[in-house]
C-alpha cells in the first residue's frame, strides 16, 4: 500500500517495485573518490541500477561526503539516498535520506539519538526522509561494531521478523536487513523469507551479496531490494564494476 505521505523518492521505489526487484549500489565516500564514484554511477545508470545510496560506518560525512554526492548527481540522473551511519552523515546535495533507526543496538543514541541530532539538518536542507527499521544480522561486521548492535543469530529467523513487524508498526515504511558490508555470508534466504511474510513494507536486503545466484536467492525468498557496495568498490577497474553489475542485475531482475 503506497502511502499519501511518501515523497518523490519514495513513490518512484514503489511505482518501479509494481513491475520488477530493485537493485541499489552502495558506495562509501570513505572507500571511493569523487571520480570513482562519478564513473561507477554513470555505469550504474547504464546497466539499469535503480539508486545510489552514500554512507558508511566511518568517515562518511563532510566534504568527503559531499564530493562524492555532488559528483553522482553530475554524472546520472539516478536517485542518490543518503545512508547514514550517526547525523553527521547528512548531505544537503542528495535527493533523499533513509532516516532508519537501528533497533536492534544496545545504545539508545542509535535507536534515536543520532536521528534527534540530525532531524534539523534534514530539515533545513529539504532532504526527502524515507523511514526504515535497519537490522543487523549476523556477523554484522564493522556496522554492527561502530552500532553498538545485539546482531541477531542467523539461525533465528523470528526474532528478525519480530523486530521487522515492530519497526512497521512504530511507522518505519521499509525494513532493512544487514548482514555487514564485507560479510562471508549474506543473509539467510530462511530469515529473508519469514521477516517478508510478517510485513507489509518493502524489504530491502544487504551485506555480503557478491554473486548473481546468492541476489536471485535472496529475491526468490522475498528481498525486494537488493544492496550491493563492497563488491563493487573493491573492482580493480570501470569495466570489471561494469560486469559485475551487469551479472548481479541478472541475478536480481532475470536476464
């Protein structure tokens, strides 16, 4: 159900989920250049990806940030959303913010303190923000650190799906479940599959998704949006992050 409230961003996820899965690159701004960035977006646009999102654990805001951000949108027309590790991930050249709670960490200031801290510069700037339960799933890898997360087990799918129908009914319009960029091991096809039954948002999926078969696993058990990041960055050239992200979208949307 597509909500009055939702805004440009927000509606153009939900008019392309009623035709297809949606795949997102993730790039850090302290992993990649402004003109690695520029180029991988360019490419993304081409080969059909549906948004950029900007973010990290560490080192993700500032200049470096808005470098990176001001580069994406000169070099594609695709949707850049902001993803951000605490409030100073916020960036007044980006389109939209996932404004996401991370309910599942042992320290209050992630569940709601960084989002008081910067819910006025969202404000100010004119961002679009998106609501979202985010989730760490084991290993939760640096996010699950930095995050002071509990990550829950990958052998217990219904405590994910537990905090995923809570974040919904406190209001969150998407849920996200991260297994940690750089993972071994994405999430759980199992867990994908319960957590999508419970709710009735858009469910985005990310960490450690690095093949077209582990996206297609993911999609075929319910993931609505696959996020793709490390894999991408650490290609050695353009035309290897080309072919790359032309064999995941496969995996994602079917050849």
């Amino acid at each position: 159900m597509r909500l009055k409230t939702a805004g440009k961003v927000e509606e153009y996820i939900h008019e392309k989920l009623e035709k297809e899965k949606l795949h997102f690159v993730l790039l850090d701004p302290d992993d990649v250049s402004p003109g690695t960035a520029s180029g991988i977006a360019r490419i993304s646009e081409e080969v059909g990806i549906d948004a950029i999102m900007i973010g990290g654990s560490t080192g993700a805001e500032g200049e470096a940030l808005d470098g990176v951000v001001k580069a994406i949108k000169e070099s594609s027309n695709l949707p850049v959303i902001l993803f951000p590790g605490s409030h100073g991930g916020v960036s007044k050249y980006a389109d939209a913010i996932f404004f996401m709670s991370l309910l599942n960490s042992r320290n209050p200031f992630f569940i709601t303190g960084a989002q008081a801290l910067g819910a006025f510069a969202v404000k100010k700037y004119g961002l679009e923000p998106i609501p979202m339960a985010y989730l760490i799933i084991e290993p939760g890898e640096t996010v699950g650190w930095i995050g002071d997360a509990k990550p829950i087990p990958r052998h217990k799918p219904k405590i994910a799906a537990a905090y995923a129908l809570a974040g919904q009914y406190l209001g969150m319009r998407l849920v996200y479940l991260e297994a940690g960029s750089g993972a071994k091991e994405p999430v759980p096809p199992e867990m994908i599959a319960i957590v999508k039954k419970v709710i009735d948002v858009p469910l985005i999926v990310g960490g450690g998704i690095r093949s077209a078969e582990q996206a297609r696993r993911a999609v075929k058990a319910g993931a609505d949006i696959i996020v793709t990041g490390t894999a991408i960055e650490k290609a050695e050239s353009l035309e290897e992050a080309r072919k790359k992200l032309e064999s995941l979208i496969k995996g994602i949307k079917g050849p």
